[in-house]
C-alpha cells in the first residue's frame, strides 16, 4: 500500500473501523435484503471512507471541499439507512448504538474537514 497523506487524516480510521462494522452488521440482514438495504449500505460506507481519502489528496481547497463534502453525503445516506432498518425492525436502535456514535464521529471530523477548506 502507498504511503500517503490520508492515512494520517484523522477522519479515515473511524471511517475504515465504520465499513467493516457495517460488512459485519449486513450479514445478519436477511436474505431477501441482499439486493436491498445491503446493496446500499455496504457502497455508501465505502464511498465514505473513499471520498475522505480523494479529498485529502485534493489540488485545491475547493476540490479538497468537494470530495469531502460528497463523503458526508454518503454518511448521511448511512443514516437514513439505519432508519430504515431500524423502522422494518431488522436492527433494534440499541444495537445501532456503537455504530451510530462512529457515524457521528465521522460526520463531525468531516464537517470540520469542510470548513477547514473555505478560505478565511
């Protein structure tokens, strides 16, 4: 693996612990939700993670912004999926407890990320 910038950003470990969290929590999805919430959740972790690592790699502030900007859209997009899960009660919300405070660590690190990028 390359030696590069992101791996020192503190916003990529909670980000990497997150998509092996959530790898772990969709296997205990049922089956039928293999297409659905799974096939959504597993892209929207990654693209998380992804977009944290494209965005410290940025050229500009503007293009660093961007990437992250988008990796907080995915975390958002998480969220709303562990909504759904949570209302067709295929995960109770107290056992989204640790996963969710990671998700929130994350949106955080990455809204600081965000305004650490607009020009003062």
């Amino acid at each position: 693996m390359l030696k590069l910038n992101h791996k020192k950003l503190e916003a990529c470990k909670p980000a990497i612990i997150h998509v092996k969290d959530i790898y772990a929590l969709t296997i205990i999805f049922p089956k039928e939700e293999q297409l659905g919430l799974t096939s959504q959740l597993k892209p929207a972790c990654v693209s998380a993670a992804s977009n944290i690592a494209e965005g410290s790699a940025g050229n500009s502030p503007a293009e660093r912004k961007r990437f992250f900007e988008i990796a907080g859209s995915s975390v958002v997009e998480i969220d709303r999926q562990f909504e759904i899960i949570v209302a067709l009660e295929i995960v109770k919300l107290e056992n989204l407890e640790e996963i969710n405070s990671q998700l929130n660590q994350i949106f955080a690190m990455l809204s600081s990320l965000i305004k650490s990028q607009i020009p003062s």
